[in-house]
C-alpha cells in the first residue's frame, strides 16, 4: 500500500502590510492571507486552503516549473485574447490567483498601465514570469481580497478559483474592488474536466474495494456560473465553454503533471491512501477505455469563460417594458414594410 500523494497526483478582508499605491512597479509581497483555518462564515469548508497553498509553492520551487506549465500558459494566452477584445485600455489591473503570471505575460503596457498580481502560494510570486508591464506582488487569498472599493479597471483570473471555498463571495469582492464601469475577465475549471481519469479510478476502485472515494476535486456547473455572477452584482455577462484535450503516454504522466501544475486534490474528504493494485488497475481501465490510434491516453480539460461588467451609469441598457414600436407578429412582415419605405421616398 502506498501514499496516494506518491501515486495519485490530480488534484472581514484584512489589510494588507506594504502594499503600495502609488509604486506598483516596486516589487513586495504583501500578506493578505487569512488566518490559517479562517473561512467565511458561510461557506463550505470543502477544500483545505492550507494544502493548497503548500502544494502551489511545491510546484513553484520545481527546478523546471515551466514544463508543467503548458495548460496555464494556454488559458491565460486566451484569457488576455478576451481583454484585447474590448477597445481600451486599463491603467490599473488585478489577477486574481495569479501564480506565475500566465495571464501577464500575454498582456502589454500600452493596454494595462500597471498590474497588481494576487496569488496565496509565496513562491509563485517570487517565481513569477517577467512582463513588459509594471508589476507588484501580493501574498493574499483569493477569498479574502485586501483591496480598497473601487481600485482596479480590470480584474483577470486564470484557473484559479474552482479551489476557492465561498466562490460567491470571490466574485462578490471582485465586484467590490473593480471600479464602476470595470470588467472582470476569469477562467476555471468545468465539471467535465479530467473525466476519463475520474471513471477509471471509480470503476478500479468500486472492482478492487468495494467502493469508492472521490479523487478528482469537484467543479461548478456551467448552468451556476451567471446566476452566481449576477448574484455577486455583475452586468452584462458573457459565460462560455470550451475544451482542450492533451495526450499523455500513460495515467501516471498525467498525474504528475498535474502535481506539478499544483493542481493536486486537496478536499477535506480526499482518501489518504490507495492501493497499489487499485492504482494499476486504473490505469489499465484508462487505456482500455479511451486510448487513442497511436496509443496516447486524453486528458480533457473543459474550461468556463466568464465576463462580467461593473454597473455604470453611461452602459447600454434594456428599453423599457412597452417601449417597442414593431410587435413580434410583424416580423415576417418586415421585408415588405422595408421595401414599402423605400418606394414611398
């Protein structure tokens, strides 16, 4: 019997010391991390923070953290696509779980004037990849934002907040520190990511001990994520999904990729250890059932894409109620009336 930490490696606001305002480009960590076993009263104590924090700096002190960095490098490219989508530029800007800076190194200073990086993992931050863009650091939780209302023009997130506990109360303090007419931009992870490796290691599981514990962590449903934006007080939402399968050679390359991501289970209910032979089966069930012509095992990953604007007074709005001058019952008609216009001028 081995550890499964050596076989399976998946996965109120305190004021921050030494944050600058005025010098962003003066690199400090600043503590903004609660207290340890400090959560929001109301939420759900599902992830252990602490863990993650460790398994974030494990995975930053590796001497090659860029190998493991393909799929974080990939949806922050995409992440910064979304803000090169909206015509101006952002002078202050906040990633949100940062880690080594995926989302800023795709980003450049004449769209964000300066950017504030958060990320609760110390070694992440010192790690961090160079940007063009003036940047200063900052040790805080991603449930516990030490910011002022009304800072930021931009805030991002990349693959960060599916470990978060009270994921209502993220976005409802991302919604605090944007200022009005402000735009976050975030990415996470969807709950049909890594489903070839989760009904392996159920199925060998169930076959080998009479049952089974979850091992991949759980995620949010799509269907959730406007309700919980418009609920934190964002407008204007735009909520997408998309996929990104990678090949491994085998299960367990793909384990330690994702250790080495820092993307290792830390639920509370995890199960501590699993069998060896378990583990061999699983791995046997996974190239049985979805191996690939040239013998590859896929790993899915599916991503959510959020937009979410800050209430402004100068946004577009609805017209009101009764307002409409054609009723839906004349729009087959509206070739015609067209071309009636036309003629009468």
């Amino acid at each position: 019997m081995l550890r499964l930490e050596q076989l399976w490696r998946l996965w109120r606001r305190p004021r921050a010391a030494g944050v600058f305002a005025g010098n962003l480009s003066r690199r400090e960590v600043a503590s903004g991390v609660f207290p340890p076993g400090g959560a929001s009263p109301r939420a759900l104590n599902i992830f252990d923070r602490n863990l993650k924090r460790k398994q974030k700096n494990w995975a930053a002190q590796q001497p090659e953290p860029k190998k493991y960095d393909y799929l974080k490098e990939e949806v922050g490219s995409r992440v910064a696509d979304r803000v090169y989508d909206i015509a101006r530029d952002f002078p202050l800007a906040l990633d949100v779980g940062c880690g080594r800076g995926y989302i800023a190194q795709h980003l450049n200073k004449e769209t964000v004037g300066k950017f504030c990086q958060a990320d609760i993992a110390e070694n992440a931050l010192k790690n961090r990849i160079e940007t063009e863009i003036p940047t200063l650091s900052v040790l805080a939780d991603e449930e516990f934002l030490p910011f002022r209302e009304n800072t930021f023009d931009l805030v991002v997130s990349s693959l960060s907040l599916h470990w978060v506990n009270d994921l209502p109360r993220a976005l409802e303090q991302i919604h605090y520190v944007l200022k009005p007419d402000g735009v976050f931009i975030g990415a996470m992870f969807g709950g049909d990511t890594l489903y070839e490796l989760r009904c392996s290691l159920q199925l060998a599981e169930t076959e080998r001990e009479g049952g089974f514990s979850p091992h991949v962590s759980p995620f949010t449903a799509v269907t959730d994520l406007g309700h919980l934006l418009g609920r934190a007080g964002f407008n204007t939402l735009t909520v997408d999904t998309d996929e990104i399968q990678v090949n491994y050679p085998g299960m367990f390359e793909l384990m330690e990729d994702l250790q080495g991501m820092g993307e290792s289970n830390c639920s509370w209910n995890r199960k501590a250890l699993l069998h060896r032979d378990t583990m061999l089966a699983a791995a046997a069930v996974y190239r049985e059932m979805y191996r690939n012509e040239d013998g590859s095992l896929p790993a899915t990953y599916q991503i959510y894409y959020m937009i979410g604007w800050k209430y402004h007074h100068s946004q577009a709005r609805p017209a009101e109620r009764g307002s409409a001058t054609v009723s839906f019952g004349e729009l087959g008609k509206i070739n015609s009336l067209v071309s009636q216009g036309k003629k009468s001028k």
